[in-house]
C-alpha cells in the first residue's frame, strides 16, 4: 500500500490517519499484514524552488522521519507491520528531480529508521526498492551502483530487509542477462531490449542474484530481499514504452509468475515478496498499471490468477 505523505499531513504536524486506518483494519481482519510505502513529501517540507512536476523528498529528513514515526506509533500492534522509507529513488522522477546520490537517501533512511524504531521497535524497516536500470545522466542511476553507495553509508545498520523491483519485462524469471537475447529470439520478440542493450535490469534472475551478491559483500547475508513489486505485464501495451508486454502471453504471465515465487522460495533470502498488482484492470483500465493486473475489468480471474490460487503457499 503506497502512502502519499502529502495527503495525509497537509499542513506540518496535522495528520489524518482515518482512511489509513480503515484500509489496515480491513486487511487485518481477514488476517492479511500490510506494508506502506512511504512517499512524495508536501510541499511545505520541500527545498525553495521545488519542481512542482514531480515527486519528491524533502529538503529536512527529519521532517519525514517525524511523520513516520508518527505513523509507526499509531499503528503500532496492528496489522500495519512493515515500513518501506521511499520507492525508487535511483530514478529522477521518484526523487524530485534531484542529483541521484545514495548519500542523500541514506540520510533519509537513518532518520525515519531512528523516529519508527523509536514509537515501535517491532515495526520493520525495509529500505526504499530501486528500479532496475544503468546508468543515464540525470534520468537513472544503476541500480547495483546505487545499491553499493547504499551500503558504503551504513544500510546495514538501518534496514531490517531490503526492498527490491525485480523486473521481467519479456524475459522467463530463470534466464539470466547474458542469454535473455537468444531465449527472446528464439520465440519471436518483437522487443529487443535485452538484445539492443545487454544489461543485468532485464533479468528477474540477474537482478536478483546480484543484490545478493553485493548483501554479502557487504556483510549483511542474514537479511532478506524483500520484492516489494515484481511481475510481467501483458500485451496489448498501451505505449511504445511498454512495447515488451505485446511479447508475454497470459499463460506466459502465469507460467513466470509462480515460477518466480518458487525461485524465491528455493533461494531461502528472499521474502516476502509482492506481486503487481491485482485489480488496475478493474480500476484503471487502459493504464499502463493495468497491463500488470491478475483479474480481468469485471474482476474474473486471469490465468495467473488462477495458476497463484492452485500454487502451494
């Protein structure tokens, strides 16, 4: 569940936690946990000058961090568990259109981790997810860059897991970087991405396997990968930025699905991890969100719906 900041503390220190609230007690009441993620500061607590068109942190942590404590205390024994402190802050976008340095977000981290262990040392911590991506000027860091400066500004000591955006695109979870191209190929891709462009991003399984690497360079192979979004999406894509969804069928999408799930399960340091997403076909039909959803518009289920209903849990 992603938490706009900005609309719930519009002005500084009056915060509405009402409909926050209702949506954690439904899900606790059918005996399901929840994870926010916390994003996009008001614009009271951005840097003079902001751009307005984008999202983004504030100019103070502390600001933030005092607004998730605020929300770690008053959910503190709920079903609300788990804290996520941002989402994707390597890309320019998600971070305000900003300079894209791990130093910075790290800064944020230290201080929401203090201010939420503080009001409740049982909720978890999970670091922001990074996108997958390489290095482009001022639009995207890499995401195994990011990940190191991260852990070079003491990420160990201030993440109970790390939060992770495993992509597909139009590649099996099990085929790594190196041999996307030729497995694309061999079934008729009409994107070339993992051809065009050799990279890690392309690879669920590459991703993955690389974020572990560097866990255990840096000391910290006793915490686990959190994906706190992953999937396929399916085609008709709805822009040419989405062109690799026209690859993937349906029953790809289910196939992929519940073999990722169990790619992660064998690893034994991943988890829990999300799945996107459920329902945009049914809220946001026609959006590019859509395109990852596991129901139809009328909510009947899509077949990795069904193939996630009938895999052991």
């Amino acid at each position: 569940q992603q938490v706009e900041w900005r609309n719930f503390e519009g002005s500084q220190g009056a915060i509405d936690f009402s409909e926050l609230r209702r949506v954690v007690d439904a899900a606790g009441g059918r005996g399901i946990n929840v994870l926010v993620s916390v994003v996009n500061a008001p614009d009271w607590a951005r840097e003079p000058g902001f751009d307005t068109s984008v999202g983004g942190p504030p100019a103070d942590p502390q600001t933030y961090a005092a607004f998730v404590g605020r929300l770690a205390g008053e959910f503190c024994g709920s079903g609300l568990k788990a804290i996520e402190v941002w989402n994707e802050q390597n890309l320019h976008y998600e971070w305000g259109n900003k300079p894209l340095n791990p130093a910075d977000y790290m800064n944020l981290l230290r201080a929401a981790y203090g201010s939420i262990k503080g009001a409740c040392p049982s909720m978890l911590v999970i670091s922001g997810a990074l996108t997958p991506a390489g290095d482009a000027g001022p639009y995207a860091r890499d995401d195994f860059a990011y990940l190191e400066g991260m852990y070079q500004n003491g990420l160990a000591r201030y993440a109970d897991g790390i939060g992770v955006h495993p992509s597909g695109y139009n590649v099996p979870p099990s085929v790594g970087w190196q041999e996307a191209c030729a497995v694309i190929q061999q079934t008729g891709n009409f994107f070339n991405g993992p051809c065009d462009t050799p990279h890690h991003s392309w690879s669920f399984r590459s991703t993955m396997e690389g974020y572990r690497n560097i866990m255990v360079v840096y000391g910290d192979a006793n915490k686990r990968l959190w994906p706190t979004e992953f999937g396929w999406a399916v085609g008709p894509a709805v822009n040419g930025a989405y062109a690799y969804a026209n690859d993937n069928s349906a029953d790809e999408q289910a196939a992929w699905t519940v073999e990722a799930y169990q790619m992660m399960r064998g690893w034994g340091w991943v988890g829990p991890a999300f799945l996107w997403n459920l329902n945009f076909r049914v809220v946001a039909d026609g959006t590019e969100k859509a395109q990852w959803g596991i129901v139809r518009n009328d909510y009947s289920p899509l077949p990795v719906y069904d193939a996630l209903r009938a895999m052991p849990k």
